[in-house]
C-alpha cells in the first residue's frame, strides 16, 4: 500500500466532530439524546462498512478469487475499522459508571453553575458584538489562508479555487439553516444564554487549530503520491476537511444573532459587526501575507488575538482565558523560529528533497531537488525543472534558427531551467530573464540556484513591467511557461501579451511560446487549448507554428518560418544531445508539424475578457480522469437554483440571488485583478476586507426598525448594484488590457468591490427589518444567503465566463439585480394584495 493507515489523522479528526456534538449538547442546543443517536448511527454505519468488507476479502482469500481492488479494499476496511473502534471509545466513556461505580453527585445544571450577573447596560450591550466580530474576522482569515494552502495540496487553477468557496458557502449555509432551526434553550438569564454563545464562539476558533495540521496527512492518506485527484475526489477531501469548520461557522453565526436578538440587537446590526470582523480579517491577512508568514502561524495568531478579545471584552476572571491565547501566540512563534512549514511542505514531497518554500503575491513557491534535477512548483504546478536537456533544445532551436543573429533574447520564465546556457549556444550575448514571481529570484539567490554567467540579466520586475517600460528590443523572445494552466499563466498566452511581445521586437525578430505536448494525438480538447493560443497569435504576428516536441512550441515570426531545424543547426556548427541528426527524424517532424497545426484549426483567439485557452484547458485536464462530473455539477446547479427560488417566499428568493450575484461581483472583479496585475493571491486578503468593509457599512446605514417596520427599502441598493456592475462591464477592456499605473486599476478595482458590497449589504438590511415580525425567515435570510453565494461561486467561474466572458458576465450581474428587484417587488404586491 502507497499510504499509511490514518490512525491519528482520523482520531483527531473523529474528535473534532464528536467535541462539537458534545458542545451542543453541554450548551442545550442539542439534547443529549439526540447526541448520542447521531453517534449510534456513526457507529451503525462504520461497522457495516467493515463488517461487510471483511466477509467479501474472507471470501476473496478463502476461494483465490482474483479481485482488482482487493488491496483498496482492504486499507478502506482498515480505516474504518479504526473509525469504528474511535466511535466505540465514545460509547466506552458514557458507559463507563456501568463498570467503574461511582458515587452520585447531584447534578448542576449550566444554567444555575454561573451567575447571572447584572442588568446588560449599553457598554455590555456593545461588549456583545465582539462575538459576530469574531466569527467573521476568523472566517474570513481562515478561508483566505486555507484557499493558499489548498492551491498547494492540488493544481493550482481557478478550478479549484471555485470548488474551496463553493463548498466553504454551502456548508456555512447548512450550517446557518441549522441554526435558525435549533433551539435556543431557555436560561436564568439573557446574559446567561449570551455567555453560552461565547462559548460556542470559542470552541469555533479552536478548531482551526486541528484542521490546518491536518491538511497534509490526510492528503497522504487519502491520495497515493504521484497520483492526480481528479475533481470528484479532490471535493470530497475538500467537503471532509471543512466540514467541523464551515458548519460551525454558519451555525454559530446564526444562533449567536438569535441570542443577542434577546439583548435588542437586530440581525442588520449583528450582520454588520460580522462584516466588520471580516474586513479587519482580510487586511490582517495581507499584511500577514506580505512577509510571507507560513499559514499555520497566521491562524496560531489569529485565533490567540480574538482570545484575548473575548476575554477582554467580557471582563473574563477566569486566568485560563488568558494563558491559552498566550500559548497558542508562543506556539506561532515556536513554528516559525522552528521551520514547521517546511517540515510540513516536505511531507507534501515525499521523495524529493525540500530546498526552500515562500508564500508570495503568486501563491506559494516551492523548490525541491530530485537528485541533479531542480523543480519548481507554484501553486501546487510544476513550472520549471531543472536538467530538461530536449525542451531546452527544442525550445532553442526551434526558435533562434528562425533568426541569424540572436544577439539579445527576453526569457519569461525558465530561471533555473538551464536555458541560459543553452541559448549562449545560438550567439545569444544577452540573456534578460523575468518571471511571472519576482520572489523566485530572491529565493535562488538564497539558495545559490540562480544562473551566475556573465550576460544573464535577472529582471525583478513583473515582465509585463518590463515590457512596458524598458524601452528595449529583442532578437528572440521566448515564453518558457508550462502553459495555461491558470488565469495567472493565461495572461502570457493571450492577444494582448502577444501584441506587447511584438511591440519589444527587433525587426526580423522572433517569438515562441512553450504549450502542453500532445504526443502523437491531439484531442479534441487540446487541439482546442492549442487551437486558441496560435488564433491569439495569427491577430498579432503574419507567420505562426506549433512545432510537436517534448512540449509543444508555439513560433511566432513577421517573415515565412523554416522548419529545417538540422541544416540550421550544421550551417551554425551546434551540436546537441537530442536534437541532432540520429536521434531527431526531420522528415516525421515536418509531417507532424502538417497534422497537428491541420487538427488545431480556426478557434476563438485567447482573450484577457475571455479566456478560451484557460477554459480550454481545463476540460482538458478534466479529460484525464474517468469521472464524468459536468451531468451530475448540471442537475446538483440546477437542484440548489431551483430550491433557493422556489423553496422561501420572495423575499428570501431576493436574497438568494443577491447572494449568487454578490458572490459572483467578487469572483469577477478578483479575476481582473489577476487579468489586469497578476497577483491575485496577494490581493485576495485585501479586497475580501474591502469587500467586508462594504456589507458592513451597508449593513450598519440600512434603516431602523422603528422607521420602516415591515417595509423591504431595496429598490435603490438594488439600482446601484447594478449600475455598477454594468460600469465595470464597459470599462472591463480598459481596466484588464489597457497601458497605465497598475496601482490606479487595483484602486478603482476595490472601490467598484466596496461599492458593490455595500449595495449587498443595505439590501440584506432592508430586508431583515422588513422581516423583523416573521423570525422563522428572519432567521434563515443569512443562510439564503450564503447558499445564494455558493452558487455564484461555482457558476460564475464554471458557466457564465465560460459562455459569456468576464465583460457580459459583469452585464449579466446588472441583470441580477434587475431580477431580485422584482421577485421583491413582487412579493411585496401579493402581500398588498392579500390584505
């Protein structure tokens, strides 16, 4: 077997869950009979799992029956025979007075073991909303670091990133459902059941303290290494991690409102605090970010500061409530003096040797050497490696023979590659290298891994930067990138790249582009990925190629291309290990040059606003894997928009589309800030906190009670709303394409994200003062909610762009709002009507 059994991935992980029922239950939320059912049942489940796998590999052994997946089978039976015994340690402790008697003690209820203290006054009423600020300050803090360290357990696309959040917003919104459905028991006093949901709070910022040292094993125990999860696999590892936290986020949430609802505090107000919380989150993240702290002391820090807040803000006498958030501040510092995170980054790279790991503005960067051989992974991708003499060759000659005297070549990408001295071989005097990540220079110098020949030139800026600023011209620009992997590597295969690239041309110069190799067949997929990079290409350059190799060379020239790569090499002298008559068949190339440009054909050009390569890519990669996910993503996308329709009235449909389109406002303006500066994981703490900032301000500004009781006032956020996404819709070509300051088109980025915002969040508010008299949907309005933004989340990304385009995307958010306008309105007119 190629991986351990999980015997504490799973103890912990077991304990996790039963300590939250176990809360429940201690706080009345959950009776204790129906506590000990859910873990009957558990038990039930696990042990038929095992039982029956054992009776079919008895029978397997017994009669030499020859079965495939035998030995899965077996770790499957293994792990959940350590998952049955776990549960059985529960059962053993409720239990155990039956075989250890006990004198009986009377018990104490919770409700009569503290004291219930004063009146609330207005300072304790305030001292309150510190609960929603810290439930939104950690989940926005966790849900940024956990999408960096998730991007680097699995490819690193956009893909992904939509999964992360649409599973993170559908298991929030379970979990707030669930808690507008649970009960709020009965207690001494207002103040009592105030302190329960700091309890409830507490235990929330405890468990990400399990779920991020997790993260790693159970990705080793789960997934053999080598092996590629495909995306069913990667969503069930995903729902399996962020289930205890996710659900527990949402339901804490809503139950903690319903309490302070007691103290006078609406759900617009707790709403607002929560944003508030959320904001402070994200800006703390970035700042975190910036110095590359690693994630696990980030979240150390981040749940010992909002400790210490609880603890001040309720006056806590309890000593203990102030020494475990110094010990969890200790432990980040021990973690990081000590090199945790790259203890933990090596067990990610079981066979290779971890040389240097960095968080940086393109996620996380990672360097390891396998033997001779260095690799660079960003994001979980692996973008260069070390000692690949044939695409080093192929990329060189297929390229410079295109012109007599490469004096000065532009290398994107490819720093420890070797490709510098390779080029040197061509005439090349001038090497200028620039990468998409400017810290993998830092970290080569760090690591003495960088080129040190005479003639290499490392550029520290971004090379759209350098492009548009260094007023120089090149014989040879070469893309050494392994392709379109995600929107941060999309934007160096599109038609406005390609323009900037001609734009830095010598005359006579030449340009190639390294694509995915394709073999000896070309996809239906891959001939569409490849198909719109050389469309891209033919509206900027009169002569393009894919020239078949190793990997895939896209040539890009203003004069007719020559594919006698040997007679060039022997008219210049050079002589290589793979390229060179023996071993490289020149007549099967030129055939194979015919075929494949002939199989990739007319496609739509790759686009900044419309990213076919990208998308074209990953059905690609989903190719790769036998599962068949897009029929049942259709019928599960098309159940939840059904449900959250027709399933509430009108007002809690309104919400629910706002929801999907709020949450889509983010994905977009996020994906043109990646389009526009191309450094998407380096903004994302900084304009979810602006975004936050906007629901909270919206939120808090909305109307009183008092003033509007019964009345939605939605019609003007909801108009603002949607001519501001219809304005980005029209300045989406300038802002993603368009020559200027970067930082200029990030601030109008984040204002257009913090007007959006507060638009979302005056509407939440209208409607929850609308619902103040109607608590069974005012209490669900926040679970809508985020079950709305779960499906903006995955159908954005996954559907609308991939049809529409980001710019109609952002027209289509317009629309939205036009949407949700009426469904109120509507609502609102039957209601007249009725009375």
């Amino acid at each position: 077997m190629n991986a351990p059994y999980g015997l504490i991935p799973l103890g912990l992980f077991l304990a996790l869950l039963y300590g939250i029922s176990f809360l429940f239950s201690r706080l009345g939320i959950l009776s204790t009979p129906a506590h000990r059912k859910i873990w009957n049942y558990a038990l039930l489940a696990v042990f038929l799992v095992t039982a029956g796998l054992g009776v079919l590999m008895a029978v397997q052994v017994n009669y030499r029956l020859e079965i495939p997946w035998a030995e899965k089978a077996l770790k499957i039976h293994v792990n959940f025979g350590l998952g049955m015994s776990l549960i059985g340690l529960f059962h053993l402790c409720w239990h155990a007075p039956y075989f250890f008697k006990r004198r009986k003690t009377r018990p104490v209820p919770i409700a009569a073991s503290i004291s219930a203290g004063p009146s609330p006054t207005a300072a304790r009423a305030r001292r309150d909303l510190a609960l929603p600020f810290a439930v939104g300050f950690s989940g926005v803090a966790v849900q940024t670091l956990l999408i960096r360290e998730f991007l680097t357990l699995f490819e690193g696309n956009e893909l992904t990133l939509s999964l992360i959040i649409f599973l993170w917003l559908l298991l929030s919104g379970a979990g707030s459902l669930t808690g507008a459905r649970a009960q709020v028991p009965d207690a001494a006093s207002s103040r009592e059941a105030v302190k329960r949901a700091s309890t409830l709070v507490k235990a929330l910022l405890v468990v990400p303290l399990a779920v991020f040292p997790l993260m790693f094993p159970l990705k080793s125990l789960l997934f053999a290494p080598g092996i590629e999860a495909g995306p069913p696999a990667m969503s069930g590892f995903l729902a399996l991690l962020l289930l205890p936290y996710c659900f527990l986020n949402g339901f804490s949430f809503t139950w903690t409102a319903r309490v302070l609802r007691r103290e006078g505090r609406s759900l617009r107000t707790v709403y607002g605090w929560e944003s508030v919380g959320g904001a402070a989150g994200g800006v703390f993240c970035a700042a975190a970010v910036l110095p590359g702290l690693p994630s696990l002391a980030i979240v150390f820090a981040v749940s010992s500061g909002l400790f210490f807040l609880l603890a001040a803000a309720g006056r806590s006498e309890n000593r203990a409530w102030w020494v475990f958030p110094a010990v969890l501040l200790a432990a980040a510092v021990l973690f990081i003096t000590a090199g945790g995170d790259a203890w933990m980054i090596q067990r990610f790279h079981p066979n290779e040797r971890l040389v240097g790991t960095v968080s940086g503005g393109a996620g996380r960067l990672t360097v390891t050497r396998s033997g001779d051989q260095v690799n660079v992974y960003e994001n979980g991708v692996l973008v260069h490696a070390s000692g690949n003499a044939m695409l080093n060759e192929e990329l060189a000659a297929f390229a410079l023979i295109q012109t007599e005297h490469p004096d000065r070549v532009l290398l994107i990408g490819g720093l420890l590659s070797g490709l510098p001295a390779e080029l040197a071989k061509y005439g090349a005097g001038q090497v200028d290298i620039a990468e998409p990540d400017p810290h993998l220079f830092r970290l080569a110098g760090k690591l003495g891994l960088a080129p040190s020949a005479s003639g290499v030139l490392p550029i520290r800026g971004t090379p759209f930067r350098w492009i548009e600023t260094a007023g120089v011209r090149y014989d040879a620009v070469l893309i050494a990138l392994p392709g379109p992997w995600n929107l941060q590597l999309n934007r160096y295969y599109t038609a406005e790249f390609f323009a900037r690239v001609k734009s830095v041309l010598a005359p006579g110069g030449v340009a190639a582009a390294v694509l995915p190799g394709t073999a000896n067949y070309v996809s239906e997929s891959a001939a569409a990925s490849l198909g719109s990079v050389a469309a891209a290409a033919r509206k900027c350059f009169a002569e393009t190629a894919v020239f078949p190799g190793e990997m895939s060379v896209l040539v890009m020239s203003g004069r007719p291309l020559t594919t006698d790569i040997l007679s060039g090499l022997a008219r210049r002298g050079i002589a290589n290990l793979y390229v060179r008559p023996g071993y490289f068949d020149e007549e099967l190339f030129k055939t194979r040059i015919e075929q494949v440009n002939a199989v990739i054909g007319e496609a739509a050009p790759n686009a900044d606003l419309k990213p076919a390569a990208y998308l074209s890519h990953i059905r690609w990669w989903l190719g790769r894997f036998p599962e068949k996910i897009l029929g049942p993503a259709a019928v599960l996308l098309a159940l939840l928009v059904l449900w959250g329709i027709l399933a509430g009235r009108s007002s809690l449909a309104g919400m629910f589309i706002m929801g999907a389109a709020s949450s889509g406002s983010s994905i977009l303006l996020l994906l043109l800030i990646q389009i526009a500066v191309g450094a998407l994981y380096l903004w994302t703490g900084l304009f979810l906190g602006i975004f936050m900032v906007g629901l909270a301000a919206g939120s808090l500004s909305g109307p009183r009670p008092a003033e509007k009781a019964g009345r939605a006032k939605t019609g003007g956020p909801l108009a603002v709303f949607a001519a501001v996404s219809a304005s980005a819709g029209l300045l989406a070509p300038q802002l993603a394409h368009g020559r200027g300051p970067g930082f200029l088109k990030i601030v109008l980025l984040l204002s257009a994200g913090f007007v959006l915002a507060a638009a979302v969040g005056r509407f939440f508010a209208g409607l929850s003062t609308a619902l103040e008299k109607n608590s069974a949907r005012h209490d669900r309005l926040y679970g809508y909610d985020l079950l709305g933004s779960a499906l903006g989340a995955i159908a954005f990304p996954m559907v609308v762009i991939p049809l529409a385009g980001v710019r109609n995307a952002l027209f289509a958010l317009a629309l939205a709002g036009l949407l949700a306008w009426a469904v109120v309105a509507l609502g609102g007119r039957r209601r007249m009507e009725k009375k």
